[in-house]
C-alpha cells in the first residue's frame, strides 16, 4: 500500500497564535502514539499562520487518524483558537530525503 501524506494551513485568530502554537504541540504528542503515523509535525510561520505536514503508513492510518481520546481532545480546543476551518489536501508522496516512500 502506498504511503499518504497530509499537507495543510491554517490560521489562528488575532492574539491566539501564542495558544494555538500550544494546543498543536498537545496534538503532535496526542498522535505520538497512533498506529501508522510516521511524521506528524507543525509549523509556525509570520503572525497567525501554521502549517501541517505528516506521513501516515498507508490510506487506513490517516482515515483513523485523530480518534484517539486525547487527540480529539486537542481537536476540541483548537476548534476556539482559528479564524477559519484548516486548507488540507492528501496526496501520495513520490519522493523525498529523510524517510522512505
């Protein structure tokens, strides 16, 4: 099966960046332990912007994705901290450095 890689934006609303920056390091350890999650990772960009990426082992990994009870949880929090709903797109990587495809 093919591997399935998740992109996306978001952003947070004015005077929350700080606090969404801490509900997206809660759900980086909340997927910590879900099964087929390779990379699993934010990033914070100018103001209110973040960014997602992750490798999930296959299409079944990222449909299960964020069931667990603290990641939905996080999910929850996050829910009053964005301006709008998160830009995602899923895709199959081809190729890369630093983890097999």
């Amino acid at each position: 099966m093919s591997k399935v890689s998740m992109i996306g934006t978001m952003t947070s609303q004015d005077g929350k960046a700080d606090e969404m920056e801490a509900i997206l390091k809660e759900m980086v350890e909340a997927a910590r332990n879900e099964p087929g999650v390779e990379i699993y990772s934010y990033h914070r960009g100018e103001g209110n912007e973040f960014g997602f990426f992750a490798v999930m082992t296959n299409q079944e990994a990222a449909q299960g994705h964020g069931q667990t009870e603290a990641m939905q949880a996080a999910m929850q929090k996050i829910g009053g901290v964005m301006a709008a709903p998160p830009q995602m797109s899923m895709s199959t990587p081809i190729a890369a450095v630093g983890y097999d495809v």
